[in-house]
C-alpha cells in the first residue's frame, strides 16, 4: 500500500493507526483483506467530502492500463489489488475521528476485496469462465456493510455500537446485547441506496470498473 502525494501528517497519521488497529481488532475477514492491501501497491488518497460525494469511495486507478493487464497476463488476487484505490473524505476523520476512519475502511476495504476478485476473474475468464465473479452492487453493498458491522462488534465500545445502531446496521436484543442486523441493512440499502434484493440490484461490478472481460 501507498499513499497519495501531498496528504496532511494528521491524516496519514490516522490511517495508519485505523489500519493498525483493524489488523490487530479485525475477525479474520477484515485481517485477510488487510494485510492483502498493507503488501499491494494499492494507493489510498484523502479528499474533501466535496471532492469524494461520500464518507469514501473505492475505484480503479487507470481503467485503460488495467483492461490491457486483464487481455495480456494472468493476474492474481495481489496483482489485482496493485490496480485499486481507496480515497477517504477529510470530514469523515475531522468529524468521526478514529472511528469514522476505522468504520470506513472496514466497509471500502471490503469493495477492494470483491474488486479484486472481479479482476482476478476477468483475467482468466478465457481458460476459467465458470469463475467468474461479477457481483451486483446490491450484493457488494451488502458484503461491505456486513463487514462494517462485525467490525463494530468486534471494537465492542459504545460509541461505536451506537453509530451502528444509527446506520441500522447493527440491531440490539432483549438481553441488552448488539449483533449485526440483516434487516436493518437490507432497510438501509433500500432507503440510502435504493437497491432491494427483489428489485432493483444496481451495476454489475465490472460495470462500475469499466472492465472488459477476456
């Protein structure tokens, strides 16, 4: 992983620490994609919220460069994630400190999982292409807010539990107890995103990357 030029100390300062603590806090999901993106080239970048439309975003660096990797070589899933960036709005971190820069990335880092894997597929979709791996965006949405949520768990401190149960992605029980909440984000999804399992699911990954497949 690399950051972009020209980012504030405090910022890189933060991002460190949020990836710090969700390899040593993560469950295994969000180790796995961590350490996949600490040992990639995957570039992170930090914005104004003006700039991103969102707390943060995950994308392709070059579509045109990543299209000719896809047609001439076989590309693994660290290969992949050398094509990927993830940019985080400056708001999110001056307002929702740590835990609005961990919560991000737990979810971004989700999407630059699957994207991964999209392009990993793609590639070897002409020797392959019963593997091919294309979700829709209801279903990388779906992905990244699960992700989101355990984290929450897995952190276990009130103020994080609460920003869950104000994103309606984690539901507490009789018992006084937090879990994540597959109604509430299925709510969640149909509300802020306008996307339902049995209605409208959204662009298919490669779509949203300007892919080509093989």
């Amino acid at each position: 992983m690399k950051f972009d030029e020209g980012i504030a100390k405090k910022y890189r300062q933060s991002i460190e620490d949020a990836f710090e603590t969700i390899l040593e806090k993560g469950n295994a999901r969000h180790r796995r994609t961590m350490k996949l993106i600490l040992d990639s080239k995957m570039i992170v970048c930090v914005h104004p919220v003006s700039r991103v439309n969102a707390s943060g975003i995950t994308g392709v660096v070059k579509p045109s460069r990543l299209n000719d990797r896809i047609e001439s070589e076989r590309m693994s899933l660290p290969d992949a994630f050398d094509e990927l960036f993830i940019t985080i709005a400056e708001e999110t971190i001056d307002t929702g400190f740590q835990r609005g820069c961990e919560g991000t990335f737990a979810h971004e880092n989700q999407h630059a999982f699957d994207f991964a894997q999209v392009i990993e597929s793609f590639s070897n979709a002409d020797i392959n292409p019963l593997s091919i791996f294309n979700p829709t965006l209801y279903e990388m949405e779906w992905e990244a807010h699960l992700a989101a949520g355990e984290y929450m768990l897995q952190i276990s401190k009130d103020e994080y539990l609460d920003e869950g149960l104000a994103l309606m992605v984690l539901g507490r029980g009789g018992d006084g107890n937090c879990f994540v909440d597959h109604d509430g984000i299925k709510r969640r999804l149909k509300e802020s995103y306008g996307l339902e399992l049995n209605g409208t699911l959204g662009m298919l990954a490669s779509q949203m990357l300007g892919l080509k497949q093989r």
